[in-house]
C-alpha cells in the first residue's frame, strides 16, 4: 500500500485544528461548493470577453481553483468564435484581467483536478505570447507529477500540449510513450490512441509502432464512420513514421470518402499531403476532393486561406481552374509571408507550372526572406526553382553565400548533407576546401541517405568544375573514396534487415556508387532469409530501382510471394512484379509466381486506381505474360474513361508518363496476343510523340558513316526507321538472298534528322514488301540505360523491343556500348570488321 504524503498529512492536520478553532468559519468553508454554482452559471452566460473580464474583476478574490479553470475554459469558447484567431488572442493575452486570471492559476494550480489542471494549460498554451510562459511551465510539471494516474484521454490531451511545445524528443513525451506501451493490451479508446500515436511517433522502436498499428486495425470498427478526426490522426502517425501500411490507409480513406462533404479546406489539405507523402493512391478521393476545392476558389480571398487552397487544389485542378488559381494569385503575391511563398514555389513544381510572371513574383518574396530559411527549406526552393529553370544571377548569388555560411557551422550530418545538397545545385556548384572539411569532419555519423547524398553532389561537383579542375579533382575524388569507405563499413556492420530498411526507404539505388551498390546487394543477400510478406514489397521496390541484377534476392522474393501470398496486400502486387519486368527475369518458378500475383489482384481490378493497373499490364508484358482477365479490364470504354479522368489530375510528366505505357502495353497485345483482337488505337499519340525525337547522336552518327562503308553507299542504310505500330529503329537495312545490300532510292535520311513514317500500314506485319528470299536487318545501339548495371543482361522493355522487331520480320543485330567501346574494338578497322561479322557473318549479339 503506498505512503500518504507527507504534504498530505500536514494538510489533513491543519484542516481539523482550523475545525476545532472556528467552527463558524468551517461551516462556512465547507458550505462553499453550493456557492459555486451561480458564479458559473454567471460565466456560461457571458457573450464576450470584455463581459468574462468584467466578472473576473468583480470575483477574482472568491474565485475557487474550478472557477478559475472554468473562465479559461469560457475564454477560449468565446475566442473560437472569432474570425480573426490571431488578432483576437492578442487582445485577450494583453488584457489586465487576463493576467489577473493568470496569476489566480499560478496560485491555485496545485488545487486543481486532472481535468482542469490539462484543460488551463491547454489554453494558456493558445493564448501565451512568451516562449517560456512561467504558469505553462508550472502547469507541465504539476502534470508530470501526476502522469502515471491519467487516464488515456487526459493523457492524449496532455501529449498534445507538449507537441504544441515540440517537445517531441524531451523524456517527458518519453514517459507517456512508456505509459502508452504499458497499458497497450488494455486500451479501448481509438479517438486518444491515436492522438497519442501521433504525439509519440519519433520515440517509438519499429516493434513498438508495429504493436500500435495492430491494436489500431483491432479498435477501427470500434469508431463511427463519421469519425474524421481518428482517421487523420492514424493516416499522420503512419506518414510520421514513414510507413505505407496499405489495409489502414484504405480504411482511413473510406472514412474521408463517406464523409467529404463536411470536410474543410484545412482537413482536405492535410489529408492529400499525408497521401502525397506516403505515395498513397486514392482516385476517388481525388476527385471528390478536386470538385469541393473547386467549389471554395470565390470564397477564399485571403493569403493565408487561398495559399492553402492553391497548394491543395493546384497539383490536381483542371486546365481552366489552374489558370483562375495563378491569376488570383498573381494578385495577392505580394502580400505573401515567407512561409507562403515557399508552399506556393512547392506547388508550381508539382504542377510543373513555368508561369514567368508569378515565379518572378514569388521568388521577389523569397529573396526579401531568404535569411529566415531554415537549410532544408534552402534545399527545397534551390530543387523547385532549378526544376522551374528560373535563372536570376543575383538571387543565386545571395542563396549560395547564406548555404556557405550554413555549412561552415554545421555539425549535423544531416543538415551538412542537405546544404552540399543545395550547393550541388545551383549554377555555379564549386564547393572550396572548407566545405570538404566540413563534410569529412561529419562522415563517420553519416548514414547511408547522407552518403549517398554526398556521392551524388560530388559526381555533380566533377562534373561541373572546370576552372579548379587540376587542384580540386584530386580531393574530390579522395573524398569519394572516402564516401565509399564509410558506405561499405556501414552495410558491413548492419545486423538487422528491419534496420537497414528504415535506411532504404528514402533511397534510390541508380543514385548508388558501384562499388557501394555492390555492397549493398550483398549485405540484402545476408539477410535474405529475413525477407517475407511484411518488407516484401519494399525490398522489391528497392530493386526496383538499382538497374542490378541479383537472381538470388529475386528467386527468394518470388519464393516469399508464392507461399505467403495469402498475408500480403493486393496493392503490393505491382511493386513486386517490377523488378523482374525492368530487369527481364524469369525466376525458376515463373509461371506459378506470376499466376499467384494475378490471380490475387483479380477481385481488386475495379478499384485498383487506373494508372496503376496500365504500369501493371505493361510490367506484365515486358515478361511476355498477358493475362486476359486483366487485359479486358483495361481494354474497355468504362476503364478507358476512368483513366481520362485521372490523367486529368496528374502532372504532365506523370500523365505523359501513363499515356506512353498504355500505348507500348496497346502495342505489345496487338503484336503478340492478336487472338485478343484488342485493336490499335495510339496512330494519332504516337504520330504527336515522335514529332519530339531528336536526331543522332555522336556515337551513333559514327556508326551510321561505317555502315554506309561496309554496306556500299549511304543509300543502303536507313537511320531512325519508325516502323509499324511506332518502334524506332536505330539503323535499318536490307539484304537479298545472296547477301547483298539493297539500296533505297533517294528518299533516305540524312543525319541529325527526325526518322521518318511508318514504312507500311500499321497494322501488316512484315514481308509482302520485300523481294523473295531478302530479310530486312534493324540494328540497336544499346546504352548502358538498356542494360543492367552489373552485367550485360538486356532489360525489360529493350527485350520487349527485340520481340516486336523479330515479329515483325526483322533480324535484329544489337551493338552494346560497353563493346562497342571496348579495346577489342578500339580502332577503325576492327569496328568495320565488327560490322560485316554481325551484317553477313553468322548472327552476333552483345548478349
């Protein structure tokens, strides 16, 4: 049993010798509850704060530790009313009876209950113009010393008043997060959990956060579909803690969907960031969200509301509303704060808006506040305006001098990566010997982001310095070496997949240094056994993206799908099937591992959002797989139209992106699945796309003048053919049965060239055109981008290519670059001897 105080004690003690002295005085003491009553009937019917003031003057020598706590509760009602919040707490903070109000807490504090205590601090939060308010500062203590018995509510509440403080890190919100993992098992409350999830996040382990997501899924069914406030609450901690967790993003996402009438602008804005964030795709609620946005452009005329809404809306509004969003504001851009010309340079870059007049507005705002920037801030206008290719000498100027100052006195490896970050960027990207130092100095805290980082910006640095090319070389290669040395000690002492995931997640793998690549596959080798239904998906993701070809993680991840698929999300699928189109593989079990994901995803292709069902039926048809179920999903005139739609709402890179898929995916099923009889619809794209192909170049001029060498004239090669259904070929020519060239006439292109029409209608297939026993030969110059990094195995889409081409009737030669450019072939002679090899002699590939 626990010890009653000693404060307690003495309290009790004095309580009942007062009682014995002035018994009058007790009855009177201990009456005074019921006296209570009408003052807080008197404060509830209060209209305003100068009527709360007057009666907080008239009691404020009666006033009991409940009435204080109740005027600021009436405060706070009262200033929530208000359209102007700021300007209003301004006038309730300087008001004398307010600080009257404030020193009757700071002397009655320690008399209030849980309730109050939380609930004055809460407000003397929202209406403190100090950084370090003494009475908050009173209040969070006496909370402390109180915690273990909060209940989940007031506890959720009083996280929330230190977040308000950003006391995220501090041992306090260390304490809660250590109530919360106690009381886990028996906690019911979805709406304070999730509050406390949140508030907690950057101090929970990944058992932990994993636990939560859990209990989460467990209580969801527990809350009203109504419930706004607990899905954003869950769909902020899964953003916190970088964690795409598809089954509670779609139940969240339900709940915004049935309840986007009532949604606010603020509520939508917060909602599609944590969405952009997580890459979480939501078509529907997209739309609906473009269409109420819509609707609010007339009613926001204030900067801070239409910046909100010009972020929100911006990257999904429709040709005609983007241009009402810029020309409203291009009016109010100089009324801009810092903070808002920054949200509004973000929101051009994501809708790929090069509007000269309002950049040139908004970057005049930037400038003027350019020295209250924060680096990451810094890092972020320096990537938008470099992406809008704004170019003003002495706006770069300033921004470089303030990101030198930054870096020479910074030691946080993070932010020292963010600032070379910045620096690799701009126009005149030289860093001197001091800012080398500097990233040395942090190297051993770096992670692998920040190597990474650093790779990147140094290549950049190599890349670009001319006039310190013979001094500044040398250290700049040395400082690789040493980036590649921490790299590789990094991978060598990981001892958790889990871990190195975390390290992952923000990582691009065709970002990587070779050797650091190399490493990398191997540690995920190590620890390939780990890999299962859980981290499937982002290791495939991963590879994704490294252009490396490691059989082994790739059998092992099909072996994972085909016998844990069952616990793995349907929407996963996609990122898992990636890795094997864009690196052509076919693991041993491949048709039993493909038919496991498709037959998954089956009941999922009505919702699964449109452009991501094209990048799956495309990934499918790289691996020559055509399923027919998931073709007649895509082929149809509802689908169709449903993806208008999206491309409606997308970025013009990312719907170019999109439209150029569903046309190879249209190609590839016409060309090889003509059973199907899913006709050619992309004459008209693919006539607006190749208007854009440029000509030759250097290396492949070089080879067009030897073919025209080995073949007799320059009238017996063709370069930049397009040929039926619009694949470009390279250099073609034709042969007759006794291996002789075949000239064209004089309508052959000359260098540097756009490539020319179809040569026969689009939908015949080689062979009528050409004389009995000739074959028509296309020859590919295959770039490194064609190949995978690690060996000369061809990708995905070049394999694809290849296909089509010998479909339609074509020998295809390819020429590799990497032998191209070997020594074998390093002289003149021998590349022409390469050439008639491959041309007349026995077929030769790079591969």
């Amino acid at each position: 049993m626990k010890k009653t105080p000693v404060f307690l004690e003495s309290l009790v003690t004095n309580m009942l010798r007062l009682r014995a002295i002035c018994p009058f005085s007790w009855r009177v003491f201990q009456f005074r509850p019921i006296s209570c009553e009408p003052l807080i009937i008197q404060m509830n019917k209060c209209t305003d704060e100068e009527q709360m003031f007057d009666f907080i003057e008239r009691n404020k020598a009666i006033l009991s530790e409940k009435q204080v706590g109740c005027a600021f509760d009436m405060l706070w009602k009262l200033q929530k009313q208000k359209t102007s919040l700021l300007k209003n707490a301004e006038y309730v903070r300087d008001h004398p009876q307010f600080l009257t109000l404030h020193n009757l807490a700071t002397n009655k504090f320690k008399l209030m209950n849980d309730d109050t205590l939380v609930n004055v601090l809460y407000v003397t939060q929202q209406f403190a113009g100090e950084a370090h308010d003494p009475l908050v500062e009173a209040l969070v203590t006496e909370a402390w010393r109180r915690l273990e018995r909060f209940d989940i509510k007031l506890l959720s509440e009083f996280s929330s008043c230190l977040a308000d403080q950003h006391l995220y890190f501090s041992p306090l919100m260390g304490k809660i997060a250590d109530i919360v993992h106690r009381n886990l098992e028996t906690t019911q409350d979805l709406s304070s959990l999730s509050v406390l999830m949140v508030n907690i996040s950057s101090l929970i382990s990944r058992h932990f956060q994993q636990q939560l997501v859990n209990k989460t899924e467990l209580l969801f069914d527990t809350i009203d579909s109504s419930e706004v406030n607990v899905a954003k609450s869950i769909a902020k901690f899964l953003r916190n803690v970088r964690y795409r967790y598809q089954p509670l993003l779609e139940r969240c996402n339900n709940v915004f969907l049935s309840n986007v009438d009532h949604l606010d602008l603020d509520s939508i804005s917060k909602i599609l960031s944590v969405y952009k964030f997580l890459q979480f795709n939501s078509f529907e609620f997209i739309i609906m969200a473009k269409k109420k946005l819509t609707e609010m452009i007339p009613l926001c005329n204030h900067p801070a509301s239409f910046v909100k809404l010009f972020v929100a809306l911006g990257p999904i509004a429709g040709p005609e509303e983007k241009k009402q969003l810029k020309s409203t504001m291009l009016l109010m851009s100089e009324d801009l704060t810092g903070e808002q010309a920054l949200a509004v340079l973000g929101a051009m870059g994501d809708m790929e808006s090069r509007n000269s007049c309002l950049i040139k507005r908004v970057t005049s705002v930037l400038h003027k506040h350019l020295d209250s920037y924060k680096p990451l801030e810094l890092l972020k206008i320096t990537q938008e305006l470099t992406f809008l290719r704004f170019q003003r000498k002495e706006f770069f100027v300033k921004l470089r001098e303030l990101l030198l100052s930054y870096l020479k006195n910074s030691f946080i490896p993070t932010e020292v990566s963010v600032l070379v970050r910045a620096i690799s960027l701009l126009p005149s990207p030289h860093l001197d010997e001091v800012g080398i130092s500097r990233i040395e100095a942090v190297l051993p805290q770096c992670d692998l982001n920040n190597l990474s980082s650093f790779a990147t910006s140094v290549l950049r640095w190599i890349q670009h310095d001319h006039m310190y090319l013979d001094n500044m070389t040398a250290k700049q290669l040395k400082l690789l070496q040493k980036l590649d040395h921490y790299g590789r000690q990094r991978l060598q002492h990981s001892n958790s997949l889990d871990l190195l995931r975390k390290e992952l997640k923000s990582l691009k793998g065709n970002t990587f240094p070779e050797s650091l690549l190399e490493e990398m596959i191997a540690t995920l080798q190590h620890f390939m056994d780990d890999i299962n239904y859980i981290n499937v998906g982002e290791i495939a993701s991963f590879i994704s993206s490294t252009d490396y070809l490691s059989t082994l993680l790739l059998d092992r991840i099909a072996s994972v799908v085909v016998q844990q698929i069952e616990k793995i999300h349907p929407f996963t699928i996609p990122a898992i099937i990636r890795p094997f189109s864009v690196l052509n593989y076919d693991p041993p079990q491949r048709d039993e591992f493909l038919g496991t994901c498709v037959q998954h995803l089956n009941s999922y292709l009505g919702i699964l959002d449109p452009f991501i069902l094209v990048f799956l039926g495309f990934s499918l048809a790289t691996l020559e797989y055509f399923p027919e179920d998931l073709l007649k999903a895509i082929f149809n005139i509802k689908f169709l139209a449903r993806l208008d739609s999206q491309l409606e709402i997308l970025s013009p890179s990312r719907s170019a992106r999109v439209q150029f898929h569903l046309m190879e995916l249209n190609r590839s099923v016409c060309l090889e699945c003509p059973e199907f009889q899913i006709p050619w619809f992309h004459d008209r794209f693919c006539q607006q796309y190749n208007k854009g192909i440029g000509g030759m170049d250097g290396t492949q001029q070089q080879i067009f003048k030897m073919l025209a060498e080995v073949l007799g004239g320059i009238n017996c090669v063709k370069a930049s053919v397009l040929t039926p259904y619009y694949h470009k070929v390279d250099f073609e020519c034709i042969l007759d049965k006794r291996k002789k060239p075949l000239p064209y006439g004089s309508h052959n292109i000359a260098l540097g060239q756009l490539p020319e029409m179809p040569w026969e209608s689009n939908i015949e297939i080689v062979g009528s055109r050409l004389p009995p026993g000739a074959e028509r030969i296309a020859l590919e110059f295959l770039d490194s981008k064609a190949l995978c990094r690690n060996i000369p195995h061809m990708k995905g889409k070049s394999a694809m290519k290849k296909r089509h081409l010998e479909i339609l009737g074509y020998r295809v030669i390819q020429i590799s670059q990497f032998e191209w450019n070997s020594m074998a072939l390093s002289t003149k002679d021998a590349r022409m001897d390469y050439l008639r090899e491959c041309i007349f002699g026995e077929v030769r590939s790079c591969l």
